[in-house]
C-alpha cells in the first residue's frame, strides 16, 4: 500500500514563516513612516480647515468686532463650533485661533494651549 504524504513538512512551513518575517521587518519601518506623515497631514488639514473657518466666521460676525489694522483677534473654537463651521471631535475647549488684521488681509494662526 501507498501511503499519502500529502501536506507540508515542518522544514516548508518554518521557511515560510521566516520569509514572511524578514518581508514584516522591511516593511515595518516604511508603514511606520507613512503611518506618521499621515498623521502630520492630518494635523496640517485640520489647522487650515480651522484657520479658513475662522476666517468665514470673521466675514459672518464682521458687525461685533473692529478691524483696525494691527488688531490680534481671539476666537475660541467653541464658537466656530457653536456656528457649525467646524466639528467638535478634534479639537479641545481651549484651543483657539488668533487673526491679525492687515488691512483687508486677515492673517490667522492656531494656538493650542
């Protein structure tokens, strides 16, 4: 009688499993790197998102506040919130954005406390 030796050996299975470990820590760095720059574009969308909701909420409320030229004005993200021009989940209470008048110019930087 014939016997089936149908199935892998235990030397194919190991050298399978080591060749996809060596591919994982080639390609661990590489998706690390990607994995952060994503989080930094992230970061970089979400402040000009918040700088141009600013700006819209400046133009919206222009009536409350007087644009003279060097003027800082402090707008707290609550109340870009409040006017839904932006989403509450990524960002704190006490984050707010500061816009300097220039003129007609409105120059606006995030400021995270």
């Amino acid at each position: 009688m014939k016997k089936n030796n149908s199935g892998f050996t235990l030397i194919e299975i190991t050298a399978v499993v080591l060749i996809l470990g060596v591919i994982f820590l080639i390609s661990f760095p590489t998706l690390e790197r990607l994995m952060k720059k994503s989080e930094q574009d992230k970061d970089t969308y979400n402040e000009e998102n918040i700088i141009m909701a600013a700006k819209t909420y400046l133009n919206m409320h222009s009536n409350e506040y007087e644009f003279t030229d060097g003027t800082d004005i402090e707008i707290n993200l609550t109340k870009l919130v409040e006017d839904d021009l932006i989403d509450d989940n990524d960002y704190e209470e006490s984050d707010k954005v500061v816009c300097h008048i220039n003129g007609n110019d409105k120059e606006c930087s995030v400021v995270i406390e």
